[in-house]
C-alpha cells in the first residue's frame, strides 16, 4: 500500500490559494511552529502576496515549548500594530 502526499511546499500554496480565492481574504496572520510548520507557513505567505495579499504578522515557536503565552503576545502586538498604520 502507498500513500501519496503533497509536499509541504505544495499544502502551504493550497492553503493560501483557497484562502485568496475562495474565501476572498487578502490579510493573514502567520503562527506556526518553527521547524517543518515554517515550511507551510513560507509557501503560505509567498503564495498570498503572490495573489495580492497581506501577511500583517509572523510569529513562529518551538515544538517543545509547553507555554506560548509570549509569542502569542508578540503576535497580538504586531497584528494591532499593523491595524492601527
């Protein structure tokens, strides 16, 4: 038996391509682990500027972190500086 999969790269543009098209969001967030998630959340953010949108904040962490408590401050930090430009 095989199982076939798409490649990260491939799953990060899917997302962002549906995000842009179907759901017609043109501003995004990215929050995402900072190993094999950076490699959805690039492809993620190449494909939405690439169709005209916005990545308003990035913030990545690490797989092994129990409290993401400031990293989700510094996402809400960026997100509400960027509102307020």
């Amino acid at each position: 038996m095989f199982q076939l999969n798409p490649t990260y790269d491939v799953r990060g543009r899917t997302m962002a391509k549906f995000a842009n098209d179907e759901l017609k969001m043109k501003r995004f967030a990215v929050f995402s682990e900072d190993s094999y998630g950076k490699n959805f959340a690039d492809s993620f953010s190449e494909e939405a500027l690439k169709n005209g949108g916005a990545i308003t904040a990035s913030v990545y962490y690490s797989k092994d972190d129990n409290d993401l408590t400031q990293e989700l401050e510094e996402l809400e930090d960026k997100i509400f500086h960027w509102t307020n430009l």
